[in-house]
C-alpha cells in the first residue's frame, strides 16, 4: 500500500498567520489520520521577498502548535539544479521550447489580446518557429506546450470534479530567462521527486492546479490527489490578509491567548499538547 504523503509548502515571504497554519494542519492531520508523513517544505526561490524572519516564524509557529515534519524540512531553493534538469528534459523531448520574445513584443500581445476581447495570453509565437530563427546570443525563457485540445479534469477531494478546457491554458513559462525556475514549475518536480500523495492548500491554487497538471503529464508522472480547501477570509469577504490585522502565529503565542494546558492522549499521535506560556 502506497504511505500517504502530505505536505506544508509555506513561501517566506509572510510571517505565518493562522490561514496558512490551517492549511499546514490539514495536510498534518490527515498524514497521521492515515499512518502517512508529512513533509516541510520552504519555498523559498524567491529570493528579494523571502526574509530570514518569515522562516523563523515558520518553524516556531509549527513548533508551538506541535506540528512536527517526519523528514528534514526541503529549502525550495537548494533545488534548483533539479528544477533546471526537468526543464532541459522536457525541451529534448519536444515538449518545450525557447521563446525569446522581448518585453516589449509580450506587452503588445497582451494589449493585442484585450482589445480583441480576449483575456492575456501568450499566443504561441515561438512554439513551431523554427529555432534557427532565434536571435543570436538573445536571452530565452523556456515554455511548455501546452495541450491546445480537450480538457483537464482534476478530481478534487473538496471541490469534487473541476474542468476545464485546455484551449484556456497557454503555454507558460517554466525557466525565466535568468535561468531561474517559476513557482509552477518548481512545485511539480519537487512534490514529484518528494513523493508527495496528497496536496492539500488553498483553493486559492485551483487554477494553478490546471497548469501544473501539464508539467505532470508532459514528465509521465502520476498526479498526486488534490484538496483545495476554502479559505478564511475577513469580514469584507476578501482574503485573509494583514490588512485584517492576520497576526503572525506566534504573536498568538506571545500574546499568551492560550491559557489552559491541555493533555492530549497518548493514542492521538499528536504528543503532549503545550502551551508556550505560563499558566496563571
Ligand atoms: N508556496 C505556496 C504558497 O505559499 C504554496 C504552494 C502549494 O501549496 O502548492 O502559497
């Protein structure tokens, strides 16, 4: 039998507040609920916005409310010669391709695109051109080719069946032109290669579901099983955010809004539960 194997895949680029701990229990729970691991991992491949004090957060936060990683915590980062190998692999196979398109010719494609009425995408341009073409010694990023017929459906443990037809989806950047991995990319290979079962976040990331699904089919990998949860939000009905007054965490903690230390059972799996503040 396959283990289940979750995973909490916070960006540093936030302090944790207590929506995406949510999202970390979930996946938590359900990895012991199942006798399954759950796995850490800091995406953290953006290197102006994350911030040595969101991390700390991180695994103090997790740390006080007792959710524990079964392995090392992976940095996002780390992996990017992985990330790269991947993308290499899909442009030999033919499932990829260099665009070198300029700033300027995707700002025209994008205005071209609205005012016939049609949302901004990248049109292709690159996709069949013939790569003898190419600007000498031009910087290129590499684009998958994304399926221009039928659908993708995701079969999500929460949101039940989600379609949709693979003619809304373009052909999106993999490697940018700095070399350096996107966010749908690197989430792919690594929930790939970190053998993750389940991946259970923010219905916030259905759509990227759809995206990333390409990168899976384009490896031949299997996809893992989706649950993408609703999310908190504040009384305007927007996402959660700092402009609600979202703490961080371990301002919870700090602020000692947990009074009563409570002993879980032993049969729980989740150890002793504590409190990180004295009790009055
Ligand atoms: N790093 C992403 C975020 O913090 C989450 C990625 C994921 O769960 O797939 O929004």
């Amino acid at each position: 039998m396959t283990t289940i194997r979750t995973r909490f895949a916070p960006s540093p680029t936030g302090l944790l507040h207590i929506g995406n701990a949510r999202a970390a229990l979930f996946n938590f729970l359900f990895a012991r609920h199942h006798g399954g691991e759950f796995l850490l991992r800091i995406e953290d491949t953006d290197r102006e916005r994350s911030t040595q004090q969101a991390v700390d957060v991180i695994f103090d936060g997790l740390a006080w409310m007792g959710i524990t990683a079964d392995e090392t915590p992976v940095f996002q980062s780390t992996r990017q010669p992985r990330h790269t190998e991947v993308a290499l692999e899909l442009l030999e196979k033919g499932l990829a391709y260099k665009c070198y398109c300029t700033p300027e010719e995707l700002k025209q494609m994008r205005e071209d695109a609205m005012a016939n009425g049609k949302p901004p995408r990248y049109n292709g341009m690159w996709r069949d051109r013939d790569p003898s073409e190419a600007p000498a010694g031009a910087p290129y990023a590499v684009r998958i080719k994304a399926p221009r017929e039928g659908e993708t459906v995701i079969e999500d443990l929460v949101q039940g069946e989600v379609r949709v037809a693979n003619a809304e989806l373009d052909d999106m950047i993999i490697l940018r032109s700095d070399g350096t991995p996107t966010y749908q990319h690197a989430v792919v290979v690594d929930d790939h290669d970190m053998d993750i079962t389940h991946v259970i976040r923010g219905d916030d990331h259905l759509t990227n579901t759809f995206r990333q699904a390409m990168i899976y089919r384009a490896m031949g990998w299997d996809l893992p099983r989706f649950a993408h949860l609703p999310l908190i939000h504040g009384p305007d009905g927007a996402k959660l955010s700092k402009r609600h007054g979202a703490q961080s965490v371990v301002e919870f903690r700090d602020e000692a809004i947990c009074r009563k230390p409570v002993q879980l059972p032993a049969a729980s799996g989740l150890g002793p539960w504590r409190c990180g503040n004295p009790v009055p």
